[in-house]
C-alpha cells in the first residue's frame, strides 16, 4: 500500500486505557504480597516499577503458576 493513498480520519476518539492500576500498592507493608493470575511479569515488573517510584517503594515479582506474585519489599 503506498503511503499517499492512506486515508485521513479526522475527530477520532483514542481508546481508554485499559485497566486503571487496581493492585494494592499503597496498603501494603513490607513482606506483604499479592498474586495477579493470569499476568505476564514483565508487565507487573514495569508497573512495579512506575509505581514504587511515585510512592517511595521497592517492589519484586516473581511468576507463580500462571500468575506473577509482587512483595513490597522497601
């Protein structure tokens, strides 16, 4: 498909995200897990990541069955 016969859309509406972040990051304690089933842990482990930054946490994931285990563990 040559790239002058793609035709433009104007007023489009962009998807929602998804899924808004429902873990329970700002309750946990240290040594206190969850199990998100059905995750891919690169996923948690980035979430983990954005969000242990913003709250002044460490968190660590680790696949468990067909799910992913996330320990806050700072």
């Amino acid at each position: 498909m040559e790239l002058s016969k793609l035709e433009l859309t104007r007023n489009y509406p962009v998807p929602q995200m998804r899924v808004k972040n429902v873990y329970p990051y700002k309750e946990m304690v240290v040594g206190d897990s969850f199990l998100v089933p059905g995750a891919k842990l690169q996923i948690v482990c980035n979430n983990n990541w954005r969000v242990g930054k913003k709250l002044g946490m460490v968190f660590s994931a680790r696949k468990e069955g067909d799910g992913v285990r996330v320990w806050r563990v700072v």
